[in-house]
C-alpha cells in the first residue's frame, strides 16, 4: 500500500483520482467475500495446507507479476518529503 497509493495519485488525472480510487477500493473489497466463499469448498476438497499454500503462491505471483511490465518498472521514484520545517512554538 505503500507504493500503491502514491503511484495511483501521480498516474490518475486530477479529475477522476476519487472515482479510480473508489473503484479500486470497490473491487478489492468485493473481492474478499468471493474469497472466502470459494476456499471453503477448495479446502474440503483438496485440503487445508494445499489450499493455503496455493493461495500463498498466488498472492506472491500476483504481487510480483507487475514487475514484468516495464511501465511500472520505469515508473518514477516519489521524492522523499521535505522534513517539517515548523518552528517548535512551546
């Protein structure tokens, strides 16, 4: 999450960042009941470890596949904030 919304904030035009974000949060969080319907009937079948590390090996492809492109690999570095320059007033 990290990366996640900072790239979305500098990649969205200014005018649709609420909808493409409300939309991913949208699709993401649905995806999590459709989740949870389908592993229970999977670990039943084929059993719990195997269900587990399967999954464990699709969310550690899913979050290393975008490193294929090269778009995302070329995305620009975000600069590192300024420190707080704010005077201590107490």
């Amino acid at each position: 999450m990290a990366v996640h919304s900072p790239t979305l904030a500098r990649t969205t035009m200014p005018n649709w960042s609420a909808r493409v974000a409300s939309l991913d949060d949208l699709l993401s969080y649905a995806a999590i009941p459709v989740g949870e319907l389908l592993v229970g009937p999977a670990a039943s079948r084929w059993g719990g470890a195997h269900v587990a590390l399967a999954c464990g090996i699709g969310y550690a492809v899913a979050t290393i596949a975008p490193l294929a492109m090269r778009s995302v690999r070329d995305l620009p570095a975000v600069p590192a904030a300024a420190p707080d320059t704010v005077a201590d007033t107490a």
